[in-house]
C-alpha cells in the first residue's frame, strides 16, 4: 500500500474528530456488512469514496491500532453460535485497547437476525484481557436479558486479533466504514499464531444496506464476505477448529490473498 498511508489520507479526505463522528453515526444499533479486499483492491477503494467521506482524525492520526481480547466458553459457544446457521441470535464478547488512546472497553455484541446490538464501558487498561466482578455482572445482567434469563456461563480469554484501522464517516451520516489490515491472530489457549498477509477487511455499519459503500462493492463486483469474523478466523487460522464451515467462502478468499 503507499509507503505513506497517513499522509495520503490526509490529502483524500476531510477530517472529522471523535466527537463529531460519535454524535453523527455511532450506530449502536445498525447493520453491520463485512467485504474482504486485497491491499490493491483497497486504494481504488479509498479513491471512490473519498468524495463522499470523511476521515476520523485524532491528533494528526488516521490510522490507530487495535488490539482486542475474545472470551468465550471452554467449548467455545459463541463459536459454534457463529457456525450454526440456524442459530439467528448470537453473541460475542471481548475487552478492547485502543493502543494509541491507552484506553480500553468491556464490549458485549449481540446479533438478531441482521441488527447488531453493542454494549460496552469503559475499564482500567490494567483490566484488559480479564474478566473482573464487574465487568462478570455486566456481562451477565446483558446475556440473560437476551436468553429469556438463561443462567450466563463462563468466560475465559480464547483468542487475541491485533490490527489497523482507519474509519470513515458518510458525509450524509448514513454509514460508517473500518477499513482493517496488518491483522494478526493468536490462540491464548495455545500457542498458535497467524498474520493475514494481503488481506483488508472492509466493514460498513449503517442502519440499512442501501449505502454508498455497498453500491460501490457491487461495481466491481465485490461480495459480501458472510461469516467474516475476525474471532472465528483466528480460531481457524491458529488451529483450534478445524471445520471451516459457514467460513468456508471467505477463508478460501483469505487463503487467495495470502500467496498473492
């Protein structure tokens, strides 16, 4: 990509701040629609919507780094809710570090049907990875109010996603797009490890799929990567499950991308 990533967003895009972008779309509640790209297939991207978005700017930054810490069950329940197709509600849990902030989130995600729930607070940086009395009781309080108060079952970490990101923000405030890449996987159950070379996950979050982003997806016929899940990946990629499953068309993208 270009030796100078942040620059050229600089020249591309008009800024928008955090607080800006948070009154104008944090889409809480929304749609969430994931597209794997290359590296190449990025930067035409970038050139397309660059007229009609705007780029999150904190402190002269646009591109932050992320790293994220899944939990899950010992059987790995949410996993397997994510490969089960006939399951319409599922949940994710994680803590996240905005690296570059030095701070971090307790999040908690809950899909029903094609909405997207997310929950989150923020906690001690120390606080990352674990699950503390407190952050047990809001994960708790949530999951039972969503599985007619089935008793919650426990969490341990299971898998650390560490990556780029930049964002961008409709000018009409009807989407936001992440833009992932330089991601990196790893098994905390094990010791497996994996960088996803070549490949740039493309999100969009809106509250409907009749945005600018999907219509340019389709013009070059790009498709929506269903079951791109960047927790479900690094348990494939590290080893831990083998079936590749509701993944199996994005994976073998993946997969392409990695020789290229």
């Amino acid at each position: 990509m270009w030796s100078n990533f942040n620059g050229r967003l600089k020249e591309l895009f008009a800024p928008i701040t955090l607080t800006q972008l948070n009154a104008q779309a944090a889409f809480l509640d929304r749609i969430d629609t994931k597209f794997v790209v290359s590296e190449d297939e990025l930067i035409f991207l970038i050139e397309e919507l660059k007229k009609d978005f705007y780029v999150l700017d904190i402190g002269g930054k646009s591109v932050f780094e992320y790293d994220s810490i899944y939990m899950d069950t010992e059987d790995y329940l949410f996993y397997n809710q994510h490969q089960e197709k006939s399951i319409k509600t599922r949940t994710k849990v994680r803590t996240r570090e905005y690296v570059d902030a030095g701070i971090a989130f307790f999040e908690y995600k809950q899909k029903q049907g094609k909405s997207i729930r997310k929950f989150r607070y923020q906690f001690d940086l120390e606080n990352h990875g674990k699950i503390d009395k407190e952050s047990e009781k809001f994960f708790e309080g949530l999951y039972m109010s969503f599985y007619e108060w089935e008793k919650a079952p426990t969490l341990t970490p299971s898998s650390r996603t560490h990556y780029n990101r930049l964002t961008l923000c409709s000018k009409d405030n009807s989407e936001r797009v992440t833009i992932d890449f330089n991601i990196e996987l790893e098994n905390l159950r094990g010791s497996g490890k994996k960088k996803l070379e070549n490949m740039v996950i493309v999100e969009s979050k809106a509250t409907s799929k009749d945005c600018l982003s999907h219509k340019i997806m389709a013009k070059h016929g790009i498709e929506q990567a269903k079951g791109c899940s960047k927790y479900c990946m690094s348990l494939l990629y590290t080893g831990v499950m083998r079936t590749r499953g509701v993944f199996e068309n994005t994976m073998k993208k993946a997969d392409e991308l990695a020789v290229k």
